[in-house]
DNA sequence: GCTGCTGTTGTACGATCGTTCAACAACGTA
DNA sequence: TACGTTGTTGAACGATCGTACAACAGCAGC
C-alpha cells in the first residue's frame, strides 16, 4: 500500500522496508544456535524441528541448509556452545575469586548454584542432548572435547584445596583411608551434579547457599582425613 | 503354499498356524510396555513412535490404540512401570537385608549401583523420560507418584541409620552443625544419583563398589558429627 | 546506476508421524 | 457346529517432518 508499487526507483521505493536482512554468516550461524537452545527450553524435544527453529530466529526454513549441513550439525553446534558457555562461566568465576584455593572453590560452587546454570530450562536442555548422546556420534564428540575442561577445571581445584588442607604439617603420615585425589574428585562431581539435578527437578526442596554447604562440607570432611 | 487353500473344515486347515494369537488385555498392554521400553534403550527419543513400538511388540500399529487411548498413554504407563520396577527392586534388596540399619543401607545402596538399575541402557530411558517431563502433564504425575516411595524409602533408612549412631550415647548434646535429616537425605540422593549417573556416562571411570564406598563413608560422616 | 555474489526465501517432494476405522478372525459358549 | 464377542489387522488419512532447489533480493564494488 505505501507507495513503492512502481519499479522505478522514487525516494518511496527505495525507503521502503528491505524484506530481510543480510548477515555474516557467522552472526547467522550464531542466531540459529541461540534460537535452537531456546525452542529447546521452551518445547523441549519437540523444539527441535527446522520449522520451530527458523520461526523462533524469524528466518525461512530453507536458511538452515544453508549455514549448516543438515539439522544435526546445527544441534551438536548448539551443544557445543551450550557447553562452553557452562564452562566458560564457570572459569570466569574463578578467576574473579581471590586468590585462594578455598576462595576459588567455594566461588565455583556458588557459580555452579546460580543462575543461568541452576535454571529448570537449563537442565530441559541439558536432559534433551544426554538423551541424544547415544545414538549421535556428534554429540559424543562435543560432549568429549567440552567435558575435559570441566573436570580439569574441577579436578585443578580440588588438587590445590587438599595441597593446602596439608601444608600446615607436611610430615604427618597419610591417615589410612585417605581418599585419593581420583576418588575425591568423582564424588565431588557427582556430589555436585546431583545436588544440582534435584534442585532442578524440585526447586522448593533446598535453597542453592544448601547446596554449596553440603559441598563445602564434603570438601571439608575430605581435608581432615 | 502348506495347504490350507479351501475354506472347508479339513484337518489341514485347523491345523495351520493362527494369524495371530489372542491375549487378555492386561497381558497385551504389559507387552506393549515392555516394547516401549526395549525400544527407548535400542534407539533412544527416536524409539517412541507407534511403528517402532508395534514392531517391537510384533503386533499391528493399529493394535496400540485398541489398549490404550493414545501414544502419550502408552509412554506414561511405560514410564509409571519403570519406575515401579526400580522401586520395588530397592525394596526388595532391603527386605532381604539383615535386620540392622547398617545392613540395610548397604543392601539398598548395593542395589543402586548392580544391574539393572546400574545399566546404560537404563540411563538411555531415563533421560528420555526427564526429557518428557517439563511438557506432559501425564509424565509428572507418574513421577509424582512414584519418586514418593523412593524418598520415602530413603530417608527412612537413613533415619534408623542416623539414630542407631546416636543411641550409645542417648544423652550427649547435640552438636553444633549436625545437619538435619531434610539435609541429610538431600545429600545422600544427591550422591547417590550423581554417582549413578557418572557411572552410566562413563562406566570405566570407576567401580561400582567404589561408588557404595563413597556413600557408605558420607552416612559415616554423618553419624561421627 | 549497473553488475555480480551470495545470503535468503518459500514452494515442493518423499518419508514418516499418530490416529481412525471397517473388516477380519480367534476363541469361548451354547 | 454355528454364533457372538472382541482382540487384532492393515490400509488410509491429514499433518508434519528434513531436505532440495530455483528464484529472489540485499548490498558491496565499480
């Protein structure tokens, strides 16, 4: 209606609104994998149709072929991407602590207990790509190559706090039944993870400051073995 | 071919193989479910339609809808067994147990991390259902009615465990910081569950025994405080 | 203002999805 | 042996899936 039916190029023409966008492929790539994680929380499994996803980024259904191979490419790169953002997080909130190894610890634990990573939707997106991890080489790949620098990450601190529980009496004998770093850090984890998943699954359950007191305390527990 | 051609009653034709056999009701729909489930372990998310299921089952994909309303129905019922089956077999494991708190915890724990709950498979089918949960009514009310048992069974135990520490010394103070059962409960699933899962990602990671270790040494830790 | 490239659109295609339903057939009953 | 009940089959339906592709159009460079 407003103006612009001539091919002529008039002032109204060329003022008129351009039908879409062009973009870098790499800010695109990037909008479709932001728009795959949020149809995911939103609709879960569900979620991860081309149609869900090209409406939710505002594109047309063809674009996705275009900046990705085929649908599963783009949901490993949402993977990857969902976690780096975990672990980068993460790593930044240690590096933000002070300079010790209990400081470090507990601000990685309070990162771990804060949003966006104890999110209900975090852990509706978190479950869709474990129940993809199966049956999707890509996903065993980006899971392998995301995970280490987690428990390097996790594992690194662990280390330093149980140096440090010793340092103050470097000769006393290793008390039978010490556990080791190896066994130290998968109850940890799992310590951790579990805490989280059921605060996720049941929010009114405990408060996040619980769950980091129950790690501190294991950790704690672990120092004075 | 192998005779059978006339519609007339011959001894040939009574004898041929029925086209399919008849069943009650209640057996069909426990097969189906067993399909559903065989099949959330072989293919994951993608094991959940009516044809993969009715193959599964060796039935026709009209038959799913003749026992139950619809597919959602089917995949509820499939989850409410599921979850039955974990929780009865826990109960079971601890009824066999000795008569001892102690005892009991172990079987329950010993039970956690054996076959079949300590299987990937498993884990394949529980994440799909978690997947399932944030968006169908049906699936949240099955994990409403079954997690009940299992908190229930848990902090019982840990209640008697807790409280036969205690008992040598019925009039010590209680100390400052000794968590409460709430707390101690949500520690211990937590540990538990995290723990299971590590092991279901990542089976060489350690022992299942090592696992029962790590919870039998927080519930001592527990009961020194 | 024109041209070339390439990011973007949207239709079309075949496959598969959940569900329906009329017809079939197994088997208890008389 | 004939009948009636009902568990079972399998074709068919419309919807939706992932992908392909020809046409379009935004925008930089000349």
């Amino acid at each position: 209606m407003s103006g612009g039916g001539s091919p002529s190029r008039t002032r109204a023409a060329r003022a008129r609104r351009p039908r879409f966008e062009r973009q870098l492929p790499q800010q695109r790539r990037q909008a479709l994998i932001d728009a795959t994680i949020e149809c995911l929380k939103r609709y879960g499994h569900e979620g991860l149709s081309i149609r869900t996803i090209s409406a939710q980024a505002g594109v047309s259904v063809g674009l996705i072929n275009h900046h990705f191979p085929n649908k599963n490419q783009l949901i490993a790169a949402a993977y990857r991407h969902f976690n780096s953002e975990l672990v980068g997080g993460l790593q930044a909130a240690v590096a933000r602590a002070a300079d010790s190894p209990r400081a470090r610890m507990r601000a990685f634990l309070e990162a771990s207990f804060c949003p966006p990573n104890l999110d209900q939707d975090a852990l509706a997106v978190w479950v869709v790509f474990w129940g993809l991890y199966r049956h999707s080489r890509l996903i065993q790949r980006v899971q392998r190559d995301t995970y280490r620098g987690y428990v390097r990450l996790l594992r690194g601190m662990l280390a330093e706090r149980l140096a440090q529980a010793r340092a103050p009496h470097p000769r006393r004998p290793r008390r039978r039944g010490r556990p080791d770093l190896r066994l130290a850090a998968i109850g940890l984890t799992a310590l951790l993870d579990g805490l989280w998943l059921e605060w996720c699954l049941e929010p009114g359950a405990f408060r996040p400051a619980e769950a980091v007191a129950l790690c501190e305390a294991w950790v704690e527990d672990l120092c004075r073995r």
